[in-house]
C-alpha cells in the first residue's frame, strides 16, 4: 500500500472546534481536499461563508482562503464525510462528567460514522485527548463494525495536538508531533499527513497506547508544576512572604522550574486531562495520589481567592452582602475568548453565594457567557468602581491600569502583571496570591 499522502487526498475532519477547524484549514492550504463534519448547523453555516467561528488570530483569513479555493468546506453529514474520503481526523472534545471520569460520546459517534464510509486502504486518526487505551478498546472496535479489520485492510493512528490559543496556528506549523499507530504503515502514512503541516520534529512512538499517554503526561505535569507553585504561595502568604521573589529566586537554580501561582487552573486540557490518567490508575487497581492531590490544590484555588475577597472587604469594614466586586476578566488565559474551565466561574459563584453583586469586565468573552457564569457584564470603568477589584485574566490590556483607575482603593491582583509599588504608595490596598 501507498505510504503517502498524495496532493489532493480527501480528508475529513470530525470536529471544527478549537483544534479541529485550524487543522482543516492548513490541511487544506497544505493541497489537500478537506471536509469539515460537525453536527453544529451554525458551525457549519458560518465556516462555508468564508468565516471562522472561533476568535483566533489568522484563523478567519487562512478558512476565508480555502474555503474560496475550494478546498475546503463543512457538512452536518458525518457519513458522506466518511464515504468520500480517504483519511479520518477525529479532533471532538472530551470532558469528564460530574464524577470526573471521561465523556467519550463525541469519540463514539464520530467512530460511528466514520465505520458507515470505512473503505480498505483508508486511515483514521485520533486527536482528541482520551484515557490511554481508548483506541484499542473503544474507537477500533467501533471501527471494525464497517465489516473492516483494524491493522489490515485500514491504519489506526493517535496523535495529541499540542497548541495554545492565541498561537494555535504558529504551533501547529512548527511544533513537533508524537505519533503511534497500529502499525508501521499507519505511523508513515500519519507522519505524512503532518510532514505537510508542520516544520516541527515528527516523534514517532511504538504504539497507540503510548502516544495517548504522552499527552497526559504532558499535560500532568504542568498541572502538578501548577500546584506545587499554588501550594508554596498560599504557605509564603501565611508567613509574610512574597511568593513570587522566593519562586523567581529558586528558580536560578539550574535545576528547579518552578511555575507561576494564580486563581487556579483553567482550559479544556490542564483542568481534565488529569482526571483521564486518575481513571485508567483505578482501572488497573493502582492509585495516583500526586495526581489527585495536585487537582485538589488548583480547584480549591479560586475559593482562596473568594476567601481573600471577603476578607479585604471585612478589613475596609465592609459587608460582603451589600459589596460590588468587579471581576476583570473570566477567560481562563490572558488574550483569548476560551473560559472552558475557567477559574473566574467558581469564584462568581462564590462570591454570589455571599451576597455579594459581581461584575465582570472581558474584552474577548461574550456577554452570554458571562451572564451564563451569574455575573454582569459591564465595561472595565464600571468594574474598577466596585468595592473590590479581582483581577483573574492576565489580558494585556489590565497591565495599564493604574492606582487612580481603583476608585475604593481595593485591589486582589491574582496575576503578576502589574507592580504592587505604585498602587501601594498610593495608598491602595494590593493584595495577591502568595502575597502578605
């Protein structure tokens, strides 16, 4: 069989969400003949009218461009996707549910329909994050109901995608990508596939199940790196300690990487990949208490930052009750539209829960999705008259606010973008995560 991927090979992609629709695209600006199968209607409207619906800088231009070309387009059927093409992206999202064990649903039924077109010769690609062995034991035998055998008559291979917001497209042009497969044919024939994409370093792994586990690994141990830093904060904060000069000091040591503390841990991977790992654990009878511990640090996190809150309030003698707080920002990362999983929301609804009224300034997050959180959106001048200030998204454009914009003279600062001094001299209360 052909271990390449030919100039203008058909290729479906299941899912055009945050990883799924910038992958079409530059697949699509690659040479190749894109379909973009979502069951989003909208999605799919606005994509095959030239547009992006995601906020992602150079995305709208690169989907405008080939979409016009004719190289790329979207559908809501799954099963001609499948039936006219050759290779089988699925890049779904995978959450846990209210037990934190994995939702694989979008998983299932994009191997559903895929198995309706599987042809011999064809490949399927994992993208999606998912708990090690869900190839194997989940998407293949699905696979294999098309009457096909996985390995023989179509490759099976996994890849994680590796890329932020705000950079999706740089990353995904020049990041290295880890790939396993099946077997050899389906690592070549993936490893081609990217070689069009990427200027990055292809890892090629021995199997699906240990390309799975590398993005857990991955994503594992930002998140621990996370707590750890969290941890240290809220210790250094108990003994008058500023937090972030002990960190960057230690930080000089050749061999000590310690992260950033904050109000906690949000995005689609950092916050659930974790609990992936903490499953597959308890399914081979063996535990993961660092895993577990360090999840429980970064969740607890933007309840300190309420705890913070209520008690700056007490000490300005006001009562939390009859308190405004302006919440600047609810992304859960600086410059993005992305607040899946953000630390902003359990806050709010702590501060809600005590009375208080929130509002919220985000330049990039809707105001649906704010006043879905139980906020109110408001612009950043009526959010610095609140009582108390919380900075939780470290935007740049919160990095100018200065001492006289804090009209109460109340300030929790959860991100270090801005110098505690000025705000200090001017008699403002400054007070931070890991800060006395």
């Amino acid at each position: 069989m052909e271990i390449r991927i030919k100039e203008g090979t058909r290729v479906s992609i299941y899912g055009l969400g945050h990883m799924g629709l910038p992958t079409a695209a530059l697949l699509a600006k690659s040479g190749l003949n894109v379909w973009g199968a979502d069951i989003n209607p909208q999605t799919v409207e606005t994509i095959n009218k030239g547009s992006s619906p995601i906020m992602e800088p150079g995305l709208d231009e690169l989907v405008g461009k080939t979409v016009k070309s004719g190289l790329f387009s979207a559908t809501t059927n799954l099963k001609a996707a499948s039936m006219n093409s050759k290779v089988h992206m699925v890049i779904v999202p995978t959450p846990v549910d209210e037990n934190k064990i994995s939702d694989l649903r979008a998983v299932e039924n994009a191997c559903k329909s895929i198995s309706q077109g599987l042809k011999k010769s064809d490949l399927v690609i994992i993208e999606s994050t998912v708990p090690p062995g869900t190839c194997s034991n989940l998407a293949i035998p699905l696979l294999e109901k098309s009457g096909l055998k996985a390995g023989k008559d179509f490759g099976v291979a996994y890849t994680p995608e590796r890329a932020l917001p705000n950079n999706t497209i740089y990353e995904m042009t020049h990041n290295p990508r880890v790939i396993g497969g099946i077997n050899e044919w389906s690592i070549e024939m993936a490893s081609s596939l990217y070689e069009r994409i990427t200027s990055g370093k292809i890892i090629k792994v021995r199997d699906l199940l240990t390309a799975e586990m590398v993005k857990l690994m991955e994503n594992t141990y930002r998140d621990t790196n996370i707590a750890l830093a969290n941890e240290f904060a809220l210790i250094c904060e108990s003994l008058g300690i500023d937090a972030r000069e002990a960190i960057n000091a230690a930080n000089h040591h050749p061999r000590v990487n310690i992260h950033t503390p904050g109000p906690g841990v949000g995005g689609h991977c950092l916050s659930i990949d974790p609990y992936f790992l903490v499953e597959i654990a308890q399914k081979q009878g063996t535990d993961a208490p660092l895993i577990k511990a360090s999840r429980m640090v970064n969740e607890k996190m933007p309840l300190e930052v309420a705890r913070m809150t209520i008690e700056s309030l007490k000490e300005k003698s006001k009562d939390v009750g009859s308190s405004e707080v302006g919440i600047l920002g609810v992304a859960y990362k600086g410059n993005v539209a992305d607040a899946r999983e953000t630390p902003a929301k359990p806050l709010i609804e702590k501060l809600k829960s005590v009375g208080a009224t929130v509002y919220v300034h985000d330049p990039y997050v809707s105001s649906e999705t704010i006043k879905s959180f139980g906020a109110i959106p408001v612009n950043m001048k009526r959010a610095l008259e609140c009582d108390c200030v919380v900075l939780v998204t470290d935007h740049d454009v919160y990095s100018q606010i200065k001492p006289v914009m804090i009209k109460k003279g109340l300030l929790i600062c959860t991100r270090p973008i801005l110098d505690p001094e000025p705000f200090l001299t001017a008699g403002v209360t400054f007070k931070g995560v890991g800060m006395s």
